[in-house]
C-alpha cells in the first residue's frame, strides 16, 4: 500500500498507507460528504458499509469512502454538488 493524495472537491487530500478515502477525508478534518439525489446529508458514520451514507464518486464510479482504499490521483467528489 502506498501513501499519496487525492483530490475531493478539487482539495488535494493525503492519505497515509491503508487509508481509506473516508479516513483520508477525517483526517483532513472534512466530514460533510455532500447529498444524495434525494438531498439527504452525507457523512461517515457506521464505518462498516452497512448505512450507505459515506457514498461518494471516486473517478466516477459511486462506492462507500469508509470502505474504498484511498489511491494516489484519485478524483473524489460529492454525490450532488456541495453547496
Ligand atoms: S459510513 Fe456507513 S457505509 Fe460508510
């Protein structure tokens, strides 16, 4: 595993190795994940993929940040644009 960064919401984030995207985002003190479609707030919370309210876009696909590794020059963004 490698450390590096990625960038959330054009923010450049870096991760320690065997971080996750929602570890990464904590430690950079960013808990406010966005919305989704139906303009519920999104945040970490269970940690465990069980709540799906981690959900964010990672280079364009839709996965859970508490469960996806972290990976350098990763594009991560809001599922709905932040206000
Ligand atoms: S925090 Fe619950 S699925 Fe990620």
């Amino acid at each position: 595993m490698r450390s590096g960064q990625f960038t959330w919401q054009g923010q450049t984030i870096s991760f320690r190795p065997g971080e996750t995207i929602a570890a990464a985002l904590a430690g950079a003190g960013i808990g406010d994940l966005g919305r989704d479609g139906a303009g519920a707030g999104l945040r970490y919370f269970c940690g465990i993929g069980a709540c799906q309210s981690c959900l964010v876009r990672a280079d364009g696909r839709i996965v859970e940040a508490c469960l996806t590794p972290a990976r350098d020059g990763a594009v991560i963004a809001a599922l709905e644009p932040l206000a």
